[in-house]
C-alpha cells in the first residue's frame, strides 16, 4: 500500500531547503527529496559510529542519511561502485562509468545519483510517488512490498550493483563531498520502474512467513519488529 509522503512527515519550506544546496543544480527531486523528509532524520558524519537522529535540517548537513521513517520505502536506492572491467582503471581507482551506468543499460532516468568525487562511485535514488509500507500485515502492503522487492533485484542485476546495500543510508545529495546530477523531476510509481527491466521470480504468495523488503527476506521479517521498536 502506498500513500503520499505529505500523509507522514511535515515539509520544510522551499527556501530554506533550496538554502542548502547552492552547489546543486535546483530540481524538483532533489527539492522534493528535502521537503519531504520526516522532521526528525537518521544522519552521520562516520558511519563507523552510527547513525544518530537529528532535525530534518541539521541532518541536511551531515555527509550521510537514513530519510526512510522507520516501516517505510520512499524510493528505490541502489550502490553502483563499479559495473566494468575494472582493469582499465585499477591504478587510478577511479570508475569513470559508474555515474552514468543507467544510460548503458536503457533503465529508467534515476531521480538523481550522488557521485563520490574521490572514486566516481554512486548512490541512485528513484523517489517512490507513493511511499510503501513495509511493515503492514495486510495483503496490499505484502504485495506492493514483493513488487518493489522484485524491481529492486532487477535494477541490482542490471546495473550490477552492489547486492549486499540494503538502501538504508545513502549519501547526503546536499553535502560538499559529493556531486549531485540531477535527472527525472517526477517520482516514479512501481508500474513506471518494472517497465524497464525482466522482473524475477517473487517470493511465493502462499508464504506467509518469508516478507520482502530487501536482499535478505526471512531476516528482514524475523528482525523488523525488534529494529522499528530499537530505532521507533
């Protein structure tokens, strides 16, 4: 089930969260992305010590954020380190590809993709139109939450991202250490986002056990309710 983002966190105004990205081009996802985050966020600054929770502005200001609220999806978040031969730039440890890796393989246009500058690797982030709840008990939540799970593993395989991020943290797109590139201004709906890739095989429906939100689907459900309860 999904339901529009103004239904959970209250929007900053348009001034102050364009204030905070002087250095990226302005675009309504990057715009939406701030305006749109719960008032208090998950951020760090070290992710070897943790996430801590701040005021949506502050943690605006911090080199790494959790923007999901605890039991939801707001967009489709994926690692792309390095999807070639890494052998034509070993020495440089730089991937001059991994930014623009979407355009090779014809999937969607990314919201925007957050570019290290120190290695070229990059975090894409498709905004969700609807946020999904991933942990309700209904059928609708169940099946919109195996679709989203099924596009995820398919963007994964085609973009040959990293299979172990589980979209939690990304990079901050308004922090100096990383490049911004803006693309699609609209949020995507799921229907949108399977278009562009062959889905695999979902977790059956007459599990009721095994849920889906990510890479590891018995895990995530036996842990969901002790984390939202931890991090709540």
């Amino acid at each position: 089930m999904a339901v529009a983002p103004t239904e959970i966190g209250r929007s900053i105004s348009r001034g102050n969260a364009l204030a905070l990205i002087s250095h990226v081009r302005v675009s309504n996802a990057v715009a939406h992305f701030a305006q749109t985050l719960p008032f208090r966020v998950r951020c760090s600054n070290d992710l070897d010590s943790g996430l801590s929770w701040a005021e949506r502005d502050v943690a605006l200001r911090h080199r790494e954020i959790a923007p999901d609220p605890p039991g939801w999806k707001t967009a489709l978040r994926l690692d792309v380190d390095c999807p070639c031969d890494r052998r034509p730039h070993a020495k440089s440890g730089h991937c001059p590809r991994a930014a623009n890796y979407w355009r090779d393989v014809e999937l969607a246009e990314p919201s925007f993709v957050i570019v290290n500058q120190a290695n070229g690797h990059a975090h894409y982030v498709y905004l969700l139109r609807g946020w999904l709840r991933v942990d309700g008990e209904n059928a609708a939540d169940l099946a919109a939450v195996r679709y989203f799970a099924a596009i995820e593993r398919a963007y994964t395989r085609a973009l040959r991202a990293d299979a172990g991020y589980a979209g939690l943290v990304q990079h901050n797109p308004f922090h100096p250490r990383y490049e911004t590139r803006v693309g699609r201004d609209e949020p995507y709906s799921l229907r949108e986002l399977a278009a562009f890739v062959e889905l695999p095989r979902m977790v059956p429906r007459r599990s009721t056990e095994i849920r889906t939100d990510g890479r590891n689907i018995e895990t995530f459900d036996r842990l969901r309710h002790w984390a939202y309860a931890q991090i709540g």
